[in-house]
C-alpha cells in the first residue's frame, strides 16, 4: 500500500532534513518552501518581523516500509534537535495515476 510521509519543519533546518532523508534511502521527494504555520512546540512562523521564520514541508509518496523508516529518521532528528521544529504524517493515499 502506498503513503504519504509529510515533513513540516523550520527552513533553518532544511539541510539537516535533507540529509537524514538522503540516510534513509528517500530519494524522490516534493518540497514547499517559504510556508507558514504555528505549531504549540516549535512556534508562530509568519515571515515578518513579529513572528519571524518561516516553514517548509516535504511530501514522500512511497511503500509503507519506506514510510515507517522515514518516520523513525524524523523521530531521531526530533530527539537531536529538541524544540527545533520538525514532524511528521503518514496519509493514506487512495489513489495513484
């Protein structure tokens, strides 16, 4: 069954990310850069001077053991980098053309 891993995280980490997805053996992905958000841990993102920052998020659509891998590399880069901003969900995807 095919999934979705979404990635959203803080752009200051974007490297970070991006090696421990290339670790894992992710090798397609779609990026959204500059996105904002607020999230309870890592903050208010809204790109301007009173809530600076700003998100991106990764989609991975790949095989459920692809998915469980990624999200185990995100939970080890979650515990490294503390209160950062990183996460991670998996979504069914229903359909694929």
């Amino acid at each position: 069954m095919t999934k979705m891993v979404m990635i959203t995280y803080n752009e200051a980490i974007d490297l970070e990310v991006t090696e421990v997805l290339n670790s894992c053996g992710v090798k397609n992905y779609t990026k959204v850069t500059a996105v904002f958000g607020k999230g309870e841990t890592s903050g208010t993102h809204l790109g301007n001077d009173i809530w600076p920052g700003r998100n991106n998020i990764l989609y991975v659509a790949c095989d459920e053991k692809q998915a469980k891998q990624t999200i185990s590399c995100i939970k080890e880069l979650r515990k490294k980098l503390g209160r950062e901003g990183v996460k991670a969900f998996v979504l069914p995807i229903e359909e694929l053309t």
